[in-house]
C-alpha cells in the first residue's frame, strides 16, 4: 500500500507549476503542462489534454472559492454506485482523492499546487467513470469469443449486439461543470431504464442482510404443499419471512384429527364433543409453524411470481432453488444487471416495443404510458433469440414460412423420410429457388430423388408453408428485417403460453395475443384500418402492409429488475449468459 501511495503521489506531482497563481496562471500553466508528455494516473496524457483543449483550458473542478460543490456531488455519486463502489481499486483512488481535498489548507504554500492536482485527479476519474456508464466493465470482447466458442463446441448461435453509445463525455462534462449540477451526467451518462435507481438501495438490504446472517438455507426435501406438517415447514415460513408479507410465527396450534386440521386453541372442547364417538380421532397437537396453510401457499405463490415460476404453492426443485440463493448471489446478480442495463440505448423511442427475454414478455409503452403487455414464447436454448434493437417497419398477414435451411435438415428430411406424405399434409411446396417467382416443382420427384440421396439435396431448394391453421406462423408476422432473420409472430400453439419458462421457438418470438399488436399499430396506420385487415384476412393470401411510422423494437436480456409496482424481480439465467458475464467484470 505504501508503494502505491508513493507511485501516486509521484506520479500527481510531475504536474509543477508556480505557487500562489490566479485562474489565468492556471490556465497558462494547465496548458504548458501537455507540451511534455506526462504520466497519468488513470488515461494517457492526450486524453487528459483533450479534456481541456476542448475547454480552453479551463478548469472543470476548481472556481474562485476552491473545489466546487460539483465536484463533491460526483465524488459522492461514484463511490455511492452500486456496481463500481464493489471495486476495490477504484474506491482506493476515490478515497485517495477524499483525502486530498480534506487536507486542503488555504494557508499552505502549495494550496494552489494541491488544487491543480485535484483538478486532474478529478478529470481523470471522471473519464474513467464515464466511460464505464456507457461502455459497462464487462469484457465484450471476451465475451463474443465466449458465444462464438458456442457455436464451434455445441452450434448454438447465439447473438448480442451491444449499440455503441454516440455520447460526447466531453461536452457532458463541460455543460455540468458550467452549470456546477450532476443532473447532466445521471440524465445523459447513466442508463434510464425504469426504476434502475432502487436497484441500490436494494443491494444496501441485501448487504445488510448478508451481513446479518444472510438467509435461512432450507433443508433438503422433495416437496412441500398445503396441508403438509413438518419441521421443514417452519424453516419455510422463517425463510419467506425474509422476503415476503408473512409471519415468522403464528397465533394458534394446529390439531391432527384422522390426518385432517383444525386451528384451536382448545384441544379439550374438541376431545369433549367426540365423547360418543366409536372412532378412535387420536389427536395430535402440532405447532401452528409447521403446518403448511393458507397464509404460507399465498406466500410461496407470491414468492414463485416474482422469479417467475409456475405460481402453483408447490414447494419443489425450482422454487426451492431460487430460495436457497444467498444475498451475496442476489446482489452480484443485481449488479450485473445493472451493467446490461448499462448497455441499452439512452433514448427507446417514443413509442416502443421492449421484449424481455428471460421475463418471456412483451411490453409496449407511448410516452412512459405501458399500452400492451403480453406473455411470449422465446427461443430454446439451442437456438436462442439474439438480443439486438431495430425497428418494425411492416406486418404480414396470412404470412408463408419459408423454412430455413438449417430446420429443413435438421427436421423436415428426418420425418419426410419415415412419412412421404408428410409435405403434403402439412401443405409444403417445394420451389427451385428463393425468388418470390421461382418455379413450384413436383413435390413426388422431389422426395424419390431425396430417398435414393438418403436425405441430402432438400436444403438446395425453397421449402415453403402455405398460410393456414398448421402454419407456425399463424395468421401475422411483424417484420423488423435484420442480418439475424428473426420477426415476431402469430402461432396456432397457443397452450404452450400457460406455461411458466417458455423457450421453445427457433428464434423468432411468438405472441400470445398479436391481434392485439395489430390493433395498436392499426390506430396509426391506415394500412392496418380493422375492416381491411379482416377482408385480407378472411381472403387467405400473403399480404405486406407497410407501416407509416416506424416502431423502435429492443430484445434484451435481464435476469433482475425492478417491476413498474416497485417488486423486485428475478427470472432463472436460460441461456447462461449470467454465469459467462460474471466472469469477464473487470
């Protein structure tokens, strides 16, 4: 530590100027300084300039009464940073800087000395700081060295655009300072993804319960449900009375009468009132806390959708899984979410469509107002939905699918091969080629020459679905056109949204009520007007509608965030992409 004191302090004090300057010596001085090139501390010495070029020279920090209340209000939104206060190195500087400013002496003789360096001190860590807003601290790089490993070792394709952030740090930086405000920095630098800000004052309990002893850790069972009694009970009630509205205790015991239960107090009056009775009842008094009631199925219920499981009241595998995750596993979880969140456009549009993948939502929102919220089926995790934004441009109505050649090969040749009928009962045709007025060919040549090639050859040709109830695509397909040829959907599949993890698509993303989609863009397209919609509809034919306006669409990827009733969410990590970026913070 003390070689790292000295190596700083060494390195702040290869800035000399005079002592006892005015602020145009300051700029003068300030300004020679760069005419060498100097060690710095955080960024090389042309980056640093470029601060003050851009700024004639002038300071940032520091005005006639000394270090800026500006300054201190971003020293305090640093180190109060949920995710960079977790680093060491970083709070060592930010620290370091605290106590340069406290040890300022206006009576000293290198009072102006100490202020020039904080100065730059300040300026460096703010391009540091800054930078990470936009750009996050996790390793991008590795990170698509890390999804391109998928698709050589397993043929996942797997996909993450992350947008470059087209924000200038250093006019930021300049109209704070002139307006001595960090209302321009959170505003413009930070993420503005709703309720992201409680997120820290999340992780400070979270913190505070770790340090406390952290959460109960349940005791191994199969399952739990109403009606069951057991010690394993009461160490679930204790547990969800960490982090949902329920008692750790209860009011009543609870009586076994033939394996059935009554809350009483009195066990006599029930022992008195079966005197008569033949049957042996044999009760048997069990403490109300380990008894699986009403009270804790609401609990667990309530617990399941807030980590968005199956809100059946049954304690099993998944449920149990995610309560046994510690406040420490909770907090890094949040905090790398806080990165993802990092990574999104500053601005999504007026009007936008926002697909949570892990969620398996859809929401829709107009001026901060949520217009649709819709549940959505995502891709497997051998063929995961790339996270990317784009705009909707257009809707297809009784939509055919041509079947990518990876489907064809991995899936249609193996059933055409068992059921030569099968083309034809699922109403595919077979073309030469993937032009719109490419030759149809006999679909019987097509399949005797594919069983004599044993299944190789089909992926040469455009395999298409005619519209119609067995289409996959059902009735309308929303196009946002990109290089990952993915679009949003109708599907005749609609069973498969009642349940709770939904990754079953190729890609795409199916939609449990995409009439209604359509009925929002048809408020603003007279395309889309309802009587028309209908006739094509009705009239069974492909047909593109282009949209006036183009809708903003942004696919992303939390695992953690704070809902718009202020409840903290939580969804299981599908594609493991948690466990891959965890790994590359630095």
């Amino acid at each position: 530590m003390r070689k790292k004191l000295f190596f700083i302090f060494t390195i702040l004090n290869s800035y000399i100027f005079a002592q006892n300057i005015d602020f145009e010596d300051f700029k003068n001085n300030l300004k020679s300084s760069f005419t060498k090139k100097q060690a710095t501390f955080l960024i090389n010495s042309n980056s640093l300039k470029n601060y003050y070029s851009k700024n004639d020279f002038s300071s940032y920090w520091i005005d006639e009464n000394g270090v800026k209340s500006f300054a201190n209000d971003f020293i305090n939104i640093v180190k109060n940073d949920p995710v960079y206060k977790n680093k060491t190195d970083s709070m060592f500087k930010l620290n370091l800087l605290e106590s340069m400013i406290l040890s300022l002496d206006e009576n000293s003789a290198d009072f102006d000395l100490n202020l020039l360096k904080i100065e730059l001190f300040l300026t460096e860590i703010y391009d540091r700081y800054s930078y990470y807003l936009t750009n996050s601290t996790i390793n991008w790089k590795s990170f698509q060295e890390k999804l391109k490993e998928k698709k050589d070792l397993h043929d996942i394709n797997a996909q993450w655009e992350k947008r470059a952030l087209n924000i200038d740090r250093f006019e930021v930086l300049k109209n704070a300072s002139s307006e001595n405000s960090t209302d321009i920095l959170k505003q413009t630098l930070d993420t503005n993804y709703k309720n992201h800000e409680k997120l820290a004052i999340i992780i400070e309990v979270l913190e505070e319960l770790a340090q406390n002893g952290d959460y109960i850790k349940l005791p191994k069972f199969k399952t739990l449900r109403v009606g069951d009694n057991s010690e394993n009970v009461r160490f679930l009630r204790q547990r969800l009375a960490q982090s949902e509205n329920i008692s750790e205790s209860c009011d009543n015991d609870i009586v076994l009468i033939n394996n059935q239960t009554d809350i009483t107090n009195n066990i006599s009056t029930i022992e008195n009132e079966n005197l008569d009775s033949q049957e042996d009842i044999s009760p048997k008094i069990i403490a109300c806390e380990e008894n699986f009631g009403d009270d804790l199925d609401e609990a667990v219920k309530s617990f399941q959708r807030k980590h968005g499981l199956l809100d059946d009241g049954i304690v099993g595998p998944s449920t149990q899984a995610f309560l046994n995750k510690s406040a420490k596993e909770k907090i890094a979880q949040i905090r790398l979410n806080i990165e993802r969140m990092r990574t999104l456009p500053r601005d999504f549009g007026n009007e936008y469509i926002v697909i949570n993948i892990p969620e398996f939502n859809l929401k829709m929102y107009e001026n901060n107002t949520k217009k649709l919220d819709m549940s959505v089926i995502v891709g497997e995790v051998k063929h995961p939905t790339p996270i990317f934004s784009d705009s909707m441009s257009y809707v297809v109505l009784n939509p055919t699918w041509n079947i990518p050649k990876s489907i064809v090969k991995k899936e249609l040749v193996p059933k055409l091969l068992k059921d030569p009928s099968y083309l034809e009962s699922q109403g595919i045709d077979i073309y030469t080629g993937w032009d719109r007025d490419d030759m149809k060919l006999d679909t019987k040549d097509i399949i005797d020459s594919l069983i004599l090639e044993e299944g190789d050859g089909l992926e040469n040709f455009r395999v298409s679905q005619t519209p119609g109830s067995k289409n996959p695509l059902g009735k309308m397909k929303f196009m946002f056109p990109n290089k990952h040829a993915v679009y949003l959907h109708d599907t005749p599949n609609k069973y498969l949204f009642k349940n709770a993890r939904r990754a079953y698509s190729h890609g795409c993303v199916r939609l449990s009520e995409p009439n209604k989609l359509l009925e929002i863009l048809g408020n603003e397209n007279k395309n889309l007007e309802s009587t028309k919609v209908v006739e094509i509809l009705e009239d069974s034919k492909e047909k593109a509608l282009n949209l006036n306006k183009k809708v903003p669409i942004h696919l992303i990827y939390l695992t953690s965030w704070v809902d718009e009733d202020d409840v903290l969410q939580f969804r299981e990590d599908i594609y493991g992409y948690d466990k891959l970026q965890k790994e590359l913070i630095y």
